[in-house]
C-alpha cells in the first residue's frame, strides 16, 4: 500500500486471536509480503532460474560446464558473462520493486505485530531479495560446476578444476552480496579518500546517496535520470547484439554458447522491466497483453519457411533402377558388393560419429564410396552422411586441407571430424534469443529464423576447413550432371510430416513409388534447396530446431503439393530414428529392379551397415550372444510416479518413438540375412565403463569427442570393422590403423 492508503478511514482494532491461530497468522503474514515481493520481481527470478537449470539438468549444459574444465582459457569470457548476468538479475529486480510495488512506509495499526512488524519485515525483504536472486546466478552456476565435477569420464585434473571453480564461483557470489549490500558506505569512504586526493569534492557518480523512499503513484512513470540512463545504455547494448545475431550470427563464435545463452538472457530483462513499469502507469498489464498479441500474430507471423533456390525446373533425377544399372556396370565385375547405410539421428554425436566413420571407411577403402549405393540418415546422421557425401565431391584426399584432430585417421576422416566437431549452437543460441524470439510480436514473418542460422553455422564450418562453399550451394551439386565416378552414393534424408506423420526423404534419386506410406520431398516440391537446408529437413528436433514450413506451390513462390495445402517438416526421429525404415524400402526397390535390357534382376553381394548413437541401444537379436558392453533399450526404466495422469501419455509416446527404432532395426536386419543372404553390421555408439554419453545438441566438449574418436576401439565396433575389411579386402589397412588406434590416447579404451 501507499502512504495515503495506509492514512485513509479510521484503523481497525487490534486483534489477538491467541494461539495457536496467532502463530499460523504470522506465518501466513510472512508468507504473504514474500509471495508479494517475489511477485514484483519474477522476471529477474525466471531469467535466473531457467539459466541456471539449463546447465545443471541438461546433457547439453553438462557438456558446455565441462568445456571450461578442458579449456581454462574460454573462462575469460564465461566469468563475466556470469557477473553481468548476477548484476542484472539483482539491479532490475531492485528497480521493479523500487518502482512498482507498493511497499507500506507506515505501520498498520490493525496488525498483529509479527517478526518485528510488516513495515520493517517488507523494507528488510525489498533490500535483500534483489540481492539474494543476484547471488543466486552465482550459486546455480556452482551447483553447475559441482554436478559436471561429478560426470564420469573427466579426467582427475579436470574434476579436481571444477571443483575449484565450484568454490571459486560460490566465493563470487558472497563477495557479489557484500558488494550490494555494503556499496553505499563503501562508496562514500571511497569518495571522500579521493575528495581528500583532489582537494575538493568526489565525483558525483561515485557518491552514492540513501535510496529514496520511492512510493509509485498510479498514472505517473517518473523516473530518476540514472535509471533512463541505465535503461538506455541497455537498450543499446541489445541493439547491438540483436543485429549481430539477425545480420551474422556465425559472427558470434567467439562466444560459447553458455556466455551467448547468459548475456542473450540477461539482455531482455531491462526491456521486461520497463514494459512493467509502463503497464504500472496505465495499471495495465502489458506483459500478459504481449503473450496475447504473440498468440494472434502466430497466425500470420511464420519464419520458419525452408530456405529455397528458386523455383526448380521438371524433376530429371534418376531413378532406382537407372543408378543401380549405372552402378553395376561401372564395377566391372559380375558380382560386385553392394553397400547400403543406415544411419541414426542423435544430433551432433550422431553427426560427428557417422562422419568420423564413414571418413575412415573411406580412408581404409579408396574405392569404398564406389561400393556405397546409398545412405540413409535421420537427423545427426543425415547431417554426418551430408558432409561425408560432399567430401567426396570436394576430394579433400587430394589436398588434405583440414586439421588433424589429435587421432589416426586420414584426409577423409579428419576433415569430417574437423567440420562436424565445431560449436554450431552459439549461433542458433543467438537467433533463438533475439530475431527469433523479438518476430513472436511481429504481425508479419520478417526476421531470419535460427534453423537458418544453424545452417549457416554448417556451412561456415565447411568453408572453414574447404575454402568453399559446396555445402550452401545446391542440393545436387554434390553429384556431377554426367554421372561418372562420384555419380553414387545416393543420400536419402528423412524428416517428419507434421500434418499427416508420414516420412518426407529428400533424396537425389526419385524413390516415391517405392516409399511405403512416405512423400518423397522432390517429388512434391518444386524448389531448389541447399546440402545444408536439406539435411535440416532431417534435423529439426525440439526447441533448437523449429519445423520448418512447407507453403503451397504458388506462381510467385516456389512450394509443395502434399495431401493437405499446408503442412510443416520436422525431425526425421519422430517417425523412426535409425533410417532402417527407409533403407528397407530402397532393399525392396533393388530386389525388383532390372538391371539390363533384358530386365534381369542385378546380381551382387549385399552388406548393410546400421549406424546408431544411443548409447544405450544393445543392438539387434542374433544368433550370436550379445557383447559385454550391451545395453538392452528393452530393459527400460519403470515409469515414474509423480503426475502420471498428465506425463504417462508423453511418456509413452516418447518411448513409442525408441521402440519404433528398435523394430525398424531388427525388421532391416531379418531382411537382409533370410531374405537377401546378405550381411548386416552394426556399429554402435557406445560408452565405456566410467564414462558418460555424449550429449544430445549441436556442441561437442573434447571430452565427448575424444568418446567418439575412440569408439572403434571398442570391442564389438573393433570386430565390426575386422568383419567389413574382410568383405571389402582391406584388412591390412583395418588392422594397422587398429593398432595406430591403440597407440593413441583410446589406449584406455576397454
């Protein structure tokens, strides 16, 4: 209440209900004036809050925490980051209760005295809840610090770090408190030392005065002169970093994507804060008014549009039998041995895992891309098959442009490696938080969203390590116009329809008559799409990725024709996340295809490689016994107990989604062994004992990479490939680069 309010009519007696109401009453009291006090500053809560939980309870947090503990240098900005956060929470949480609450200056004389009385227990609140949430960012950022101290895997001198910087952290946070606690007559002091220096008075910025006891008048917005000026140096401060992020988000990797999360985040709340002042003057509640405008304007609004060339002339892509036949001949041999891959979704493991293998197959096997007919991929693993597709376009064993990455391995290997392990979530974190987020209160799709940014982050680490720009170039540049030796493999790309939840392959063969209940994307839209945008079709999973819209074919833009006139593309793992679904339609099409005028069927040998990056997938059932580092999916957790009325459905249908994998897997695997006589072989991304899974997202720690790199030394992944280069007849190569493998840092590997 304000003053006058407190002053107006006569007060009400003084009432003693006795106990035990009296002690409940004063709780309820207590209660009471906090619940209004953290009310005023929830903004400031909720930005601390979200940030600080996304480090501790996600992998993706996890795993930038572990970052710091790898390289100490990247602190430098990360400290500050954190400091500019905890200042920010603190200061607008201070301004909004300064300015917005109305905070009683009198006693009211028909309370019950509690705890010292309301007047000064809400003043003792007012000054020190700002503080404590300012505190707060420091203290989530050590218990951060402290969980990822605990991840197995890290190394002793790593662990021993972040528990240095838990306390380092934790130490910040109290000296952050003393500072706001204490700022005003430790200013003074030091303002009259240097007075005493200069022989006059001290600057007037560095004097801080007594708070004003500031009571807000409804109707009237009057604030002091450095509060404008801390509002405008923010505002510009964020214009700033928004057109960075609008403009050029890649231009932002200097930043991690923890430093670029915190600033983002902490940016928007001068902003939040003046819009709850503004909606104090006019006693509206604007925030709620802009949540209601984002709601309308979703209606018209939409930014997620795919990313088109132009309208693409009459589809002229070669069919399944065509590239067969063409494949056939060009082997030279009555018999040849024929490679199909499936390859899993799973972000960037599933990305930097698919790459580093099939780089190292081609490595082992100079000829081995010309026995891979094609590869199917869901998410990560269409993002892996799409640069190792395009390395072979670019012949980077050639000119070995790309950085050795600490393992054995050659040109083809190291480059994937060198492109999928860089950091690609700064710049969708930015896009995320400023063109994406501020187009939510647009009427009109007007601002780049963050899937371009992430394509833009593959892209530039491509042109990083090539010096060109294959990957944003057209989908089919990959492939030469007049066939020849790089004519295969095929790529087949597999998202999600929204509309309907069928698959949508975009491939560079015409495979529509032979998808079962599935688009293919060419055949239904008329656009010319980047390598990059079309191994997103397959890669937009929750939250960092949105699905990306599919208008309908119109004269002024190109667009598709599916069954219902407007649908969305989203993650191929919604529907299946191993590929095998997909694989085992294009087996089906191989089987029936003619091969020669005669309309003979091809003879060749078959081998199909399943990739997978769920650490816990223990493969599929054989005849032989299982490995001994198997984790059966099968064997999953009980369901949880808590609100299972509202969560078991999402469970279930998350849980689905995995089972649904795991069949696709087995039913591919029973294809090619009692049907084709084929050979199928797994390799599986696997944890060992002591370590922890690399995490989901578009950012890899060395740590996780160093997983990654080593997984070949696993066992059941060291038999897989002693299998296939005695297959394909390179097993001098395997074998040497197994022991080269073993030499290396993965000598640790079980």
């Amino acid at each position: 209440m304000t003053e006058s309010e407190t002053t107006e009519g006569p007060a009400a007696p003084r009432r003693d209900p006795g106990r035990p109401f009296g002690a409940l009453n004063c709780l309820w009291a207590v209660l009471r004036d906090i619940g209004r006090v953290l009310r005023y500053t929830r903004l400031s809560i909720l930005v601390t809050l979200l940030a600080g939980l996304a480090l501790i309870l996600t992998g993706q947090g996890q795993d930038l925490i572990v970052i710091r503990a790898e390289e100490p240098l990247s602190l430098l900005p990360f400290y500050p980051a954190v400091i500019f956060w905890a200042v920010n929470a603190w200061y607008w949480a201070r301004v909004t209760l300064r300015h917005c609450a109305r905070i009683p200056w009198k006693e009211d004389p028909g309370e019950t005295p509690c705890l010292g009385g309301r007047l000064r227990r809400v003043r003792w609140l007012v000054r020190h809840v700002p503080r404590a949430i300012g505190a707060g960012a420091f203290a989530l950022i050590a218990v951060a610090q402290f969980v990822a101290s605990g991840r197995d895997g890290l190394g002793g001198a790593e662990q021993e770090l972040l528990r240095t910087l838990t306390a380092i952290t934790l130490a910040l946070g109290v000296v952050f408190y003393l500072a706001a606690t204490y700022r005003r007559p430790v200013s003074r002091a030091v303002g009259r030392g240097v007075a005493a220096l200069r022989k006059g008075a001290a600057p007037d910025w560095l004097m801080l005065g007594d708070a004003p006891a500031y009571a807000p008048v409804p109707g009237v917005l009057a604030l002091p002169r450095r509060l404008k000026q801390s509002f405008a140096a923010s505002g510009m401060a964020l214009l700033l970093v928004f057109s960075l992020a609008t403009l050029a988000p890649t231009r932002l990797g200097w930043l991690s994507s923890d430093t670029m999360f915190l600033v983002g985040a902490s940016l928007w709340i001068a902003p939040g804060t003046w819009v709850i002042l503004l909606g104090k003057r006019g006693d509206l509640p604007l925030l709620s008014f802009l949540v209601v405008l984002a709601l309308i304007f979703s209606f018209f609004n939409d930014n997620h549009a795919l990313r088109d060339l132009g309208r693409r002339d009459a589809d002229e892509r070669t069919s399944v039998a065509q590239a067969l036949a063409a494949w056939h001949a060009r082997s030279g041999e009555a018999r040849p041995k024929l490679v199909l891959v499936a390859t899993a979704g799973g972000g960037s493991r599933a990305a930097y895992w698919t790459g580093s293998l099939l780089g190292t197959l081609q490595d082992l096997k100079t000829d081995f891309d010309r026995r891979l007919f094609a590869i199917s991929g869901v998410s990560g693993g269409s993002l892996g098959a799409a640069v190792f597709r395009s390395l072979l376009t670019a012949k980077p064993g050639g000119a070995a442009p790309c950085e050795d990455t600490g393992a054995p391995g050659g040109a083809y290997r190291d480059c994937a490696r060198a492109i999928l392990g860089a950091d690609f979530l700064t710049a969708t974190t930015a896009a995320l938080l400023f063109p994406d987020l501020v187009q939510r209160f647009l009427p009109l799709g007007l601002l780049p969203d963050r899937a371009e940014a992430l394509e833009e982050a593959w892209e530039t680490a491509w042109k990083e390590q090539l010096g060109n720009d294959l990957l944003s170039q057209d989908f089919f540049a990959s492939w030469p116009p007049d066939g020849g030796a790089r004519a295969l493999p095929a790529l087949l790309l597999n998202g999600t329809s929204v509309a309907s939840g069928k698959r949508i392959v975009t491939s560079n063969l015409r495979v529509a008559e032979h998808l079962t209940d599935a688009y293919d994307f060419f055949a239904r839209c008329r656009m010319g799409l980047r390598m990059s945008t079309a191994a997103n079709n397959s890669a937009r999973f929750p939250i960092i990725g949105p699905a990306g819209t599919l208008r309908p074919d119109g004269e002024e833009e190109p667009g598709c024709d599916f069954e219902r006139p407007f649908d969305r593309i989203v993650d191929g793992g919604y529907f299946e996340n191993f590929g095998a679904t997909t694989a085992l339609d294009l087996l089906r099409a191989l089987a029936d295809a003619p091969c020669h005028r005669d309309a003979k069927p091809c003879d060749y040998e078959l081998i199909v490689i399943q990739i997978s990056s769920d650490p816990g997938y223990a493969g599929v059932k054989t005849n032989a016994k299982p490995g001994p580092d198997a984790v059966d999916l099968r064997r999953a957790k009980a369901p949880g107990s808590f609100a299972s009325e509202l969560l078991a459905p999402v469970e279930t249908l998350l849980n689905t989604r995995n089972a649904r994998g795991v069949l696709a897997a087995q039913s591919l695997h029973d294809r090619v062994v009692e049907v084709a006589k084929g050979d199928f072989i797994e390799f599986r991304l696997v944890t060992p004992e002591g370590e922890s899974d690399p995490p989901l997202g578009w950012v890899l720690s060395g740590a996780a990479r160093k997983t990654i790199d080593c997984q070949l030394a696993i066992p059941a992944n060291k038999e897989s490939l002693k299998t296939l280069s005695r297959l394909l007849g390179f097993e001098a190569e395997a074998r040497a680069f197994l022991d080269r493998l073993q030499d290396s840092p993965c000598k640790t590997a079980p």
